[in-house]
C-alpha cells in the first residue's frame, strides 16, 4: 500500500518538475525555477510554523513569510543586501514587533523558533537559485534535483528490503544504514547521467562525482535534520498533502542543505562565484 502511494503520488511530481525545469531553460532564463523556490518555501514554512503551533509555540508566522520571500525574490535578482545585513534588520523588526504586542510570555522561544523557520527554510533555499544563476546553472539545478531525489527513492526502497542497522532512530526510525549506502549508489548513478546528457561542456569525473556525494551527504542530513525538527514538534508528518510524501516541507528538506553544499563545492572548484 505504502509502494503504491508513492508511486502514485510521485509520478506526477517528477512529470511536473520535469515538465518546470524544461520551461525554465527554453523560456525562463531562471524566473520560472525563482517562483516555484518561492512557493515551495511559502509552503514549507506554513508547515514548519504549523508544527510549532500543534506544539504549543506560536511563532510570527507573518513576518517569516514577508521575511523569506523578500529573500529570496532578492536572491533572483542577485542585488539584494548581504546577508548579515538582512539578518539583522529582520531581527531588529521581530524584537519591534514584540516590543509593540507586549507579550513577555515564552517571548525568546517565539523569536527563535520565528527566525529557525527563516533561516532553516528560505534562507538555505536561496542557494539553490544561486546555483540556477551561475555558468551551467540550469543543468547544475537538474543535477542538483536528480541527484537528491534519486538518492531519496532509493534510500526507501533499499531501506524497506533490506535495511537492518538504524542510523539515528532516536531522530528518523526508519533510517538505515544500508538504506543510507544505497542512496549514494543510486545519487552517483544519477549524476553519471545527468553530467553525460545536461551539461554543453560535460564536467570531468572529478568534479561530477564530488559534486554527487556532497549532494547526497547534504540531501541525506536535510532529510535526517526535517525529522529531528518533527520529532522536536512531537509531530510525525509536517503534513499530508501527497500520499506517501508528505508535504511541502517534506518535498524540499533534502535541498536546505543539498543546495549550500553543491553551492560551496562548486565554488571552490568550479569557479563558480
């Protein structure tokens, strides 16, 4: 039943990301790939604040938004102000915002569960379109997502057969060490392919296969760094929004340290910066 769930919600989603990522490279010079980051992480922090709120906390969920948006629509157009700027001037505006409701009560907790759901969403995300913009962006973006969500599928599917040693079952239950193994398999297969076919000048062995692991160690610790969060929510599911997905926040965990990760690799041997 789990098998076909998947299956039958993931489908669709594969078909429409690759359906967006051709749009974005025959028309939308990186417009379309910065509105879908946008969406993905309006919809990933209503689930995170979401959580907080079940759990008793209840964060500025306005403010985040505003917050992670004005990020990231400064991230597409690559002028916006330097991060340690931004940081603060948000943090100056939610100790105003405080100041002027009032309200002492559980008043640190509600700051940084408010600025977790910022930087832990769209802040990371942001790289991902700073990878779209650089030289070979596009095809970096679909390595990027090839690479982490073929590492997703088969960690499951290799950790449902034959997974025996748990990884870190106090966070993810489920977690395998095997299943962990047959991620990278599945992440350096996908990288293969998508190095041998996206790219116009193809990236040598090195830097594809360096670019497939750091992608894999930041995909497999955002998903592992999502269920910790959860747990400390005491919630399981961030949502039900796909069956045998999960939501939003669930779709892009992989990617909130993925994309810093390839980002940095790329930096220091690609030139890219």
């Amino acid at each position: 039943m789990q098998i076909r769930a998947r299956i039958f919600s993931g489908v669709p989603v594969v078909a429409a990301a690759i359906g967006l990522l051709k749009l974005d490279w025959h028309y939308g010079s990186g417009l379309i790939s910065g509105l879908v980051v946008c969406a993905l992480s309006l919809g990933a922090q209503a689930e995170f604040y979401g959580m907080a709120a079940k759990s008793g906390i209840q964060a500025r969920a306005f403010p985040g938004f505003v917050a992670g948006l004005a990020w990231l629509w400064w991230t597409i157009g690559a002028d916006g102000p330097h991060p340690l700027h931004f940081l603060t001037g948000f943090l100056a505006l939610l100790l105003i915002w405080e100041i002027l409701m009032g309200s002492t009560a559980e008043a640190p907790v509600r700051l940084g569960v408010t600025l977790l759901g910022w930087v832990a969403i769209p802040f990371l995300l942001a790289y991902v379109l700073l990878i779209r913009q650089a030289p070979e962006g596009w095809a970096w973006l679909v390595f990027l997502v090839a690479v982490c969500k073929t590492g997703d599928s088969v960690a499951w599917l290799v950790g449902n057969i034959w997974g025996r040693q748990k990884m870190a079952p106090e966070v993810s239950p489920n977690k395998t060490w095997e299943g962990a193994m047959g991620s990278l398999g599945g992440s350096l297969i996908a990288g293969w392919i998508v190095a041998s076919v996206a790219f116009v000048s193809p990236p040598s062995i090195f830097l594809w296969v360096g670019a497939a692991l750091v992608v894999n160690f930041g995909g497999q610790l955002g998903d592992l760094s999502e269920s910790l969060l959860k747990r400390g929510f005491r919630t399981k599911h961030s949502a039900s929004l796909l069956p045998g997905l999960g939501g939003t926040f669930d779709m892009v965990d992989s990617f909130l340290l993925a994309g810093p990760f390839l980002y940095a690799f790329l930096y220091q041997f690609d030139g890219m910066g």
